[in-house]
C-alpha cells in the first residue's frame, strides 16, 4: 500500500510517501511526480520518512526522470530515507545518481 501527499510552499512541491513501492503501485509514484511536472514544478523534494520498502519498480520510476529533470532544470531531492530503504539506493550506485539528504532542512539546501 502507497500513500503519496503533494504539497505546494513557496515554488517548492513535496512528495510526501507513506508505505512501500512495488511493482503494482510505482504508476502511482509515476503519475504523481508527472503531475506536479506538468505543475511546472522546478523542485521537488520527495519526503521518504514514513517509507518502509521500495522495488527496483519504485526505483525505476526515480530514474526515468533523471535525464527529463536534467534538460529542464528541474531539481529532485529525495529525503529522510530509512537505512533499509538507503541501501537499496546505495547497493545499486543511485545514491550517485540522485540526491539523497538526510532531513529537509538539507533537502531544501539542495
């Protein structure tokens, strides 16, 4: 079960999840990072505290984005991941690829 809350402060989206991605739910993910998109959101800070399980499905979905992100100078910070949710970005090098903070404060630092 995935619970995804969208909320709008100055200019900024946040993505809030709750719960696990998989592969019957990343479409929701998917169409909820399209939407604020189409939004013109230029940040998105997706808040990853009450998150407890992501699948390569969920993590496919992040990393779709990247190169459209790119392009159009759209930042993404993912935050507050849990350590178990952290290693499987960590194990697959998207730790790399993506930024990852620890809390919001330094989520919105960038």
């Amino acid at each position: 079960m995935l619970n995804i809350e969208k909320r709008l402060e100055n200019d900024i989206w946040t993505l809030i999840l709750t719960g696990e991605i998989d592969a019957s739910n990343s479409v929701e993910l998917d169409a909820a990072i399209s939407e604020v998109v189409q939004e013109g959101a230029k940040s998105i800070l997706i808040d990853c505290a009450a998150l407890d399980y992501i699948s390569s499905a969920g993590l496919g979905v992040f990393m779709s984005y990247l190169d459209e992100f790119e392009e159009n100078n759209v930042k993404m910070v993912i935050f507050a991941l849990k350590d178990k949710v952290f290693q499987v970005f960590h194990i697959l090098g998207l730790d790399q690829l993506i930024i990852i903070r620890p809390t919001k404060e330094e989520a919105l630092e960038g």
